[in-house]
C-alpha cells in the first residue's frame, strides 16, 4: 500500500508538522524535503524554543537544507541541551564553513567555561577534521597522541583521517608512524589504514614494519603492504670484465627480490648483451647503483633508460652516490674509521669535469673525509697509503679494481668495498627495499 | 527546472573521473553541494551526510556475478576502511562498499578497472545495475542463460549511445529461469514462447515508492534474445527524451506510460527503435505470456547444477551485511572449492558455484558458514533488509539489526514449516521492498507508555508467484519492544508455526 501523500494546502510551518507516530508525518516531512529552497528560519526558531523536539526523521529533512548559520544554530542548541542526542552532530555536521570550524573548535576547549562536557568531545571531532582546515591539525594531533580516553584518541584519528589531504604532509607522516606503534590494536590499526593512503606509502609501511608492533596490526599492516605492490626494479652496475657482476651485488639484488616480491634485475654496463635480451615489465625503476655523476651517469644510463622506455614505462632515478641517505651512512663509516683521531681518506676513481668536482667537494663536505683519485701505477698506490697511515676507503660499492689494488696494500678489511661494510648494505638494501 | 535538473545539465558526473587522483592528493574542499552530492553518483560516488567525509561506492555486478579476485580486492577496500568499512549485498544483486575516505576513489577506480568491474552510473538518474537470474548458466531449470545478455545490454548503456541524463533511476531485468520474479523493474523481459521459439516478452513499467508502486505491465511486444540492448537503447533513450522531469514524484517511467497512453507509448519506442537500426519488421505483438511461473528459489544450500558432477552451495548473509573478513573468507571458499565464481541473489545470499559434488559437504561445514550458514532458518533464509539508520538519514529504525534479532528470536520460539519471505525496511521509500514480502516491515515511530519510540507498519500477503500481489497494510505500528511476540502470533495463525516447549 502506498503511502499517502501530503495533504492538499500543505504548509510548510512548524506548527502543521504531524506529531510523531502519526501516519501523516512521514508524507508531510517528504513534502517539506521538496521545498527547495526551504525557509529554515521558523524551524529553527521552533527548535530553538523548544516547540519541536529535533526528532531525527525532522533533522534528516532539514539536514539537507542546512547552511552554516543553520548548522552553527542547531549545534549550539545541542550543546546547550543536557538531553542531547547523540546522532544530532553527525546529522547536521556535513556543511564545511570555517564558523563552524571555530565553534567545533571551541567546543572541545577545556575549562570553567568550557561548552562541552569532556564526554561529549568525541562525537565533534570527526566533525572537524571533515571540516578540512590545515590549522586544526595540531588539534587533532593533540588529542590523538596525548594520553586520554581512548574514545577521544580514535575519534582524534578519525578526524585526521576525514581530512588527509589538508593537513601537512611531514607532520602527519610523523604523526600516523608514532600512533601506529601505540599499544592499543584500535589505534595503531587506524593509523596504519590511514598511512596506507599517503603518497610513499609503500616505503613508510616498509619502515614500520621493522618497529614492535601488535600481532593484529602487523597483519593489517602485511595486507596494507600486499594491496601496494613494488615495482620491478632494474639495477645498473658498472660490472667487471665481460659483463660479470660480483657475487656480493648479486646477493644483494636476490635479497631484495624477496623483500619486495618484485622482480629485481641486475645489468653491467660491460655487459655484452645487447639491452633487448632484458626482460622487460610494463613499468620499471631503474636504479644506478654508481657513487660519482662521471660519464655512465649522464650518458650511458640515459641511453639505456631512452631504450627501455620504447618498451614500457622506466622511471630513472638519481645515482645512488648522490642520495642524502647514503652520504650519511657513509659520513659516520668515515667517523668510525677515524674514531682514532686519523682522518681516513675516499680514495674514487678519476672522473673529469665541473659536475663530478662539485660532487666530490660536496661529498668531503658531508663526510669530513678528503677525496682523492686513484693513482695509476701501485706504486703510488703503496705510497698514498703510506701517507695516510693506510686509512683509505674505496667509493667502490662492490668488489673492483679498484680495491682489488688495494687488497694487498692495506689488507682485505680495510681495502672492503662499501657493500661489504653491514651498515652501508644495510642502509642501501632498506632504501632499496622502500623504493615504490 | 528543478534544482537537481539544473545541476544535472550544468555538466555530466562522468567527467568528475579524470579529477578524481587531483581532488584526493589537492583536497576536495572546494567541491560544492551539487557535485559532491548528485554529481559524482555517475562515478557510483556517494557522499553521505550521515557520516560526513566517509563516502559509500555502489558498484555494478551485472547478474551479480564476480570473481574471487575481484572479491579480494574489494575486501582490500573495505579492510582499509576499518571500522568504518563494510559491504551490503543489495536488492540488486549489487554490491555497495561504506567506509571510504574520497583520497581512495582514485586508486579505487583503477583498481576495478584493472579486474574488469566498474562502479559508473551506479546511483541518481541512471540504469541501474541490471539483475539476472542468479543461477544463469548453471540452473536445470533455466531457459535462458541471462549473463550475456546482461553483458550486451550493459555495454549499450555505458557505451558512447547509452543515456546520460534520464529523468529519474532505472531498473533493468533479464529473467531466465520460471522463478524469475522482475515485476518490480522499470523494464523487464520475461522468457516467453512464441510460436514454439523461445524470446522474451516485455514489461514495463514496475517500481516501488513512497508515493505509489506498481508492478509491470506487459508491454504488448515479443523479442528475440539478440535484440535486447539495442531496444533497451531505445527505451531508455525515449525516457531521457520524453520523461516528465518537472517533479521527481512524477517521473518515473510508469508516468510516462501513462501520459502516452500504452500503445502510444509502444509506438513512440519502436519509432526510437526503428531509428537506432533496430529491425521489428515481423511478429513482435505479443499477449505478454511468459515462462514464470512461481516465487523465486530459497538458493542457500547444497543444489545440482545442470553440469554433471557439479553443484553450487548458497549461504545466506544475515541482511547483506559484509565485513572485510568474510569477505576474504568467501574469495578463498570460492577459489578453494568452486571455480573461483560467486553470485549474488536478490535476497541478499552468496553462491558458490562449480563446486564438485563429493567436496560440497567440506564446503559446507567450513568455519564462514557458522556465520553464513548454507541451511539458514525458514526466516532468515528468505530476510531482506535496506540499510538502515545507521547509514541512511531517512530510514526509521535501525532495520539490519532489528531484523536480525526478531528473526533469530522468532526461529528459537518457533517451529515454521516452511521458508516466510519477509522484507524489511526502514522508510516509505520501500528500498526493502516490503510489499513483495509475505510478511513487510516498515520503519515508523509510535507512542508507547506515553513516550515515541521505534516501530514498525506490517504489511502482510505480498506474492511473486504466478499471480503476483503487492503486500498490504496490516498493522499501522507495532513498537519494536512488541515486534516479536506480535510476528510470532502472525506466523502461528497465519503461517502454520508452532510454538517449541519452553526450555527450562
């Protein structure tokens, strides 16, 4: 049976609208939906005065008109009624306005004149960051990593995960990476839902994943991860003789195949082959595992990367050597080679030109530790040690002429290439394992 | 003009897709009531003002049919949701997915695309998902397979021709098998015999409102199964053209109908037919016979399928209401024992299908079916739910967890002999179709011990059978707190119910 429409002479007033429970009221208030635009000022009055009560079928009829000084009027009335409704804020709280920021914002202030009882706070907050201001995200990040009722911490998060994009981009990742370690699985599991969404999410779910995290966040964690697949990776090397990579680059590359479970390949500029006997992905990152911008850097990567794009997408990124993450981890490789007060030495290959210079001088910056070329002959070799009390580190990352030249000068530890020194692998298998 | 018609023609939602990854990374403030509200329901896209900032995605299961793949990632979706997510089965053998922040629309919609689903034109003025027989291509009993006709009508409908700005939504229905109940679409084909050939006869005008509601009429034209989405094209096109679009309580197709008159109303289509390409040049009046015959199916449990050595398994889903787990417990089920194939049912159940006989009994006593059983009670077997006011602003009563406690209480008290189709919703606006249950529920308020409280109107004598009728009222309200002990009286006296001894 239908329902019966509203009646003949309908007038929109307060004073007309059926009580609740009888049959005509859900006709009429249909009806009232359809005066577009609707003059809320008497409904708001009635409300006001308590002449209607904000019966939630009335609400979702008005809801739909509201505008922000209705909203302001009605949160205000529901702030100042000690039989509020719980439902009311979440009804009428979809108009974005910065009025009404400001009242939400008021409402959750503490002390003696303070709107709200502290209970009630965590139905606003949701509320405000669906308002989307980037300055409410102190608010919200207050709540949600102080201690507190739990309700309010999750309503917090709740409220930074309605306004994601707003708020500043740093400070959230900070933010979402400490409350996705908090002890409570409610919390921790939010944050790394709403982690999962930010761009590079991929590499800061990577990051938690080695902090202590509750069993059921880290299986969230895991199907977070699974639902952001790695890109197949190529990896370029200098190579040895004939396109030999040296086993030490080869486990690294097998190691992180089975972090990412991606595709990880490896290529040696000396390799023989032509580049077509890749195979080759729909996209992939190719990485320069190269420590100086020389030659291979800005001609022959660009070449291969102009190759490869004719078969699918290759996203080129900077040569390793120049990553702030690994200029670190080699500066405090230096400090603990010279924790003895000798400086040790960068001993790199010879590269010409301006770009290469400016590097090298950035590098001796970063480090503290001089550059210098290799000299040619071993018996320079010999005497450059010597001068430097045998403190020279090869910028080779894997095993090379380079330190194979060194090997019987200085000994075989300390002549170790980068890779084979465990903070330096490291750092680079968790930066390459936190590439997209 | 109306206010939706103005925001309608100042520009087509479609062309919100290309700016979706932009409003997720830049923010969506500055988007305005219209486009956050009508417009981006043409990309399934639903603001929802009862939970500001967390949106709902209405996809399109053509015959509810997907695969486990795409169950997963569905599950993904709603498992990154939290305790925001969930997914309901709908009426229309759709899924609709709640929880979603609009930061993931982006990455959605080319996740779906990548395993071949779409959310497009999914809510407000457009064809709706177009139901099909559930079983299609697996039922003893069918007599047409409706999934590739429901493929080719859908490809019309979102293809470059297809209508953009109809008046109103638009139901669409294929039936296959004799239990096919569709009556209650704008537009309905019904297998039919004609001169020994098996076709299709059609119907139109059927749909439920707060206003009125009405089941389809037979439209006086027979077609073959290869004509379908072209005239379907041609109906939705006249619509588009010729719907009264100056108020929404008078635009649905049956209006239109009625202002033309039925067979000026055929005239105008086939006109539109005809000028799409379409060829009618034989044999197309028809009495509107059909091939229905009976109520659609209970489909939980264990049934052969027309393949030899194979079955499929239904589980009901108490109401619809999924949760990301079940979810990816269903993908595995569907991978593990069947071909990898689920379908949704019009009553809101699963199937798995393709399963080999001898592995049916492991199926069905996997731990998902403590939740999902394959042999529900005659209650919850036969339970339809719309969602409720935890998610609708209209709806009344809070319907998928009222209905589930009545029905479970009501299954503990009573014996019932048989499966009682009974349809809850939470408004006049019928999104539960209550008038097709045996017994309806229907959201209200009523005053008990001098205080307004929830309730709900019964209607009672809904039938999809051969001789279809619509529910009537019953009972105006009955408040939630009598519900049970009410419906248990009502099933004892009308239904064949006994009373099991009280425990002690």
């Amino acid at each position: 049976m239908p329902a019966p429409s509203a009646p003949s002479g309908f007038l929109p007033e307060p004073a007309s609208l059926p009580a609740p429970g009888s049959a005509e009221r859900w006709p009429w208030l249909q009806a009232l939906g359809r005066q577009k635009p609707l003059r809320l000022e008497p409904w708001l009055r009635a409300l006001e005065h308590g002449e209607l009560e904000p019966q939630s079928d009335l609400l979702a009829v008005l809801a739909d008109q509201l505008d922000a000084d209705a909203t302001l009027r009605l949160l205000r009335l529901w702030m100042r009624n000690p039989e509020r409704s719980p439902s009311l804020p979440h009804r009428v709280g979809h108009v974005r306005d910065n009025a009404i920021a400001e009242l939400l914002i008021a409402a959750l202030a503490d002390g003696s004149d303070a709107l709200l009882e502290p209970a009630w706070r965590p139905l606003l907050l949701p509320l405000l960051g669906h308002q989307r201001r980037a300055g409410d995200f102190q608010v919200l990040r207050r709540l949600a990593l102080e201690p507190g009722p739990l309700q309010l911490r999750l309503s917090a998060l709740e409220g930074l995960s309605l306004g994601l994009s707003a708020w500043p981009l740093t400070e959230l990742r900070n933010t979402l990476m400490t409350l996705a370690t908090d002890l409570d699985p409610r919390l921790a599991a939010a944050a790394v839902d709403a982690l999962a969404r930010l761009p590079r999410a991929r590499s800061l779910l990577i990051q938690l994943r080695r902090s202590a995290l509750d069993a059921s966040v880290a299986e969230r964690l895991e199907r977070r991860l699974r639902a952001l697949p790695a890109h197949p990776l190529l990896l370029v090397v200098h190579g040895r003789a004939d396109g030999v990579i040296p086993p030490l680059i080869r486990s690294l590359a097998a190691e992180l195949e089975r972090r990412r479970g991606a595709p990880v390949a490896l290529r040696a500029l000396t390799d023989p082959e032509p580049l077509s006997s890749l195979p080759m992905r729909e996209s992939l990152a190719l990485v320069p595992l190269f420590l100086l911008p020389g030659g291979h850097v800005r001609h022959d990567l660009q070449g291969i990367a102009a190759e490869l794009r004719c078969r699918g997408s290759v996203r080129l990124l900077p040569f390793l050597g120049s990553w702030p993450l690994f200029q670190r981890v080699l500066a405090q490789e230096v400090e603990r080679e010279g924790a003895d007060g000798a400086v040790p030495r960068l001993l790199h290959h010879r590269v010409d030109g301006p770009l290469p210079e400016r590097y090298l001088a950035l590098l001796e910056r970063v480090t503290g530790a001089p550059c210098l070329p290799t000299p040619e002959s071993p018996a320079d070799l010999a005497q450059l040690a010597g001068a430097h009390r045998g403190r020279l580190i090869p910028l080779t990352l894997g095993p090379s002429r380079l330190s194979d030249a060194l090997i019987p000068i200085i000994g075989a530890d300390a002549a170790a290439p980068l890779l084979a020194r465990p903070p330096i692998w490291t750092m680079v298998l968790q930066a390459l394992e936190e590439l997209p | 003009m109306t206010k939706v018609e103005l925001a309608k023609s100042s520009f087509c939602g479609l062309d919100l897709a290309s700016r979706l990854d932009e409003l997720g990374r830049t923010g969506w403030e500055t988007l305005d009531e219209a486009t956050l509200t009508i417009h981006l329901k043409w990309l399934g896209i639903f603001f929802r003002p009862v939970t500001p900032g967390r949106f709902m995605v209405r996809l399109r299961l053509p015959n509810g049919v997907l695969t486990a793949d795409q169950l997963e990632l569905l599950a993904e979706v709603v498992d990154r949701c939290g305790e925001h997510g969930s997914a309901d089965v709908t009426t229309r053998q759709n899924l609709q997915l709640r929880g979603l922040l609009l930061e993931d629309m982006a990455p959605l919609m080319a996740a779906l695309e990548r395993v071949g689903l779409t959310s497009r034109q999914s809510g407000h003025d457009n064809p709706r998902n177009i139901t099909g027989n559930p079983l299609a291509g697996i039922d003893p009993e069918e007599w047409v397979d409706t999934r590739p006709l429901i493929e080719a009508i859908q490809a019309v409908l979102l293809g470059p021709e297809g209508p953009r700005n109809l008046p109103r939504k638009f139901n669409v229905a294929v039936g296959g098998a004799p239990d096919s109940f569709l009556l209650h679409n704008d537009l309905a084909y019904l297998p039919s015999l004609r001169e020994g050939e098996l076709g299709f006869t059609v119907m139109v005008g059927g749909f439920f409102s707060a206003q009125r509601n009405e089941l389809a009429i037979p439209l006086g034209l027979w077609l073959r199964a290869e004509q379908l989405p072209l005239f379907t094209l041609a109906v939705l096109r006249h619509y588009e053209h010729c719907g009264d679009r100056s108020s929404r309580q008078r635009s649905r197709l049956m209006y239109l109908i009625e202002a033309l008159g039925l067979d000026g109303y055929r005239d105008a289509v086939l006109e539109t037919y005809r000028s799409l390409g379409g060829d009618l040049a034989e044999g197309i009046p028809h009495d509107g016979s059909h091939l229905v015959t009976r109520a659609p199916r209970d489909v939980c449990g264990q049934h052969p399928q027309k393949q030899p050595g194979l079955c499929w398994v239904g589980l009901n889903i108490p109401m619809g209401r999924l949760d990301s787990t079940a979810m990816f417990a269903l993908a595995d089920l569907a991978r593990d024992y069947g071909s990898g194939e689920l379908r949704f049912s019009e009553s809101q159940n699963v199937l798995i299908v393709n399963v080999p006989i001898e592995r049916a009994a492991a199926l069905r006593a996997e731990p998902l079916t403590l939740r999902f059983p394959s042999a529900p009670g005659p209650l919850l077997a036969e339970a339809i739910s719309c969602t409720g006011n935890h998610y609708c602003g209209l709806a009344q009563i809070p319907t998928k967890s009222t209905a589930l406690a009545v029905v479970e209480a009501l299954e503990q008290r009573l014996e019932i002999p048989h499966p009682v189709r009974n349809h809850w919703t939470g408004c006049p606006n019928a999104c539960g179709q209550p008038y097709m249950g045996e017994i309806g529920l229907m959201g209200a308020k009523a005053r008990k011990d001098g205080q307004m409280v929830e309730a709900v109107k019964i209607f009672l004598g809904g039938s999809m059978s051969a001789e279809p009728q619509l529910a009537l009222l019953h009972n105006k309200a009955v408040p939630l707190s009598d519900l049970t002990d009410v419906l248990e009286t009502l099933l004892v006296e009308r239904f064949g119910a006994s009373r099991r001894p009280a425990s002690e």
